[in-house]
C-alpha cells in the first residue's frame, strides 16, 4: 500500500508526484482531507487549555468516578 498527496479539481484527484501504475489499474482511494499549504494543524491540547476549563484537581487520577457519576461532595 501506498500514500499519495493529490489535489482534487472539483472532477478528478491530480496526483503531487507520478504514480508507479499501469493505465487503467483499478485502485481503492480513502480520502483524508489535508491541510491547505501554510495552514498548521490544530492541537487538541492547546485548544483545550484555551477553553480554561474548570474541573476537580483530582479530575485526571479519578475520572471514571466523575463519568460515572459516583463523584463525592465534600
């Protein structure tokens, strides 16, 4: 299996580099969409630490107890 960068037209897929097939060579394409060139990627951790959610400090070492919702008061 390989991977390949393309851009797609609105028609068809135009390929970043030639692809080693035949003419005509039936394939399987799974379509990931990438970022626009100059467009970084998103962190997950940085959009959450911007959020400045409010939780228990215990919040990571007990989360099962807070989804399960058997949390304590107190």
């Amino acid at each position: 299996m390989e991977k390949i960068s393309a851009i797609f037209d609105g028609r068809v897929f135009r390929p970043d580099q030639a692809i080693p097939l035949a003419p005509n060579t039936r394939v399987r394409l799974t379509i990931e969409t990438l970022p626009s060139d100059g467009e970084e990627p998103v962190s997950f951790l940085l959009t959450a630490r911007s959020l400045n959610l409010q939780g228990p400090s215990d919040w990571s070492a007990n989360i099962d107890k807070y989804l399960s919702g058997l949390e304590t008061e107190g």
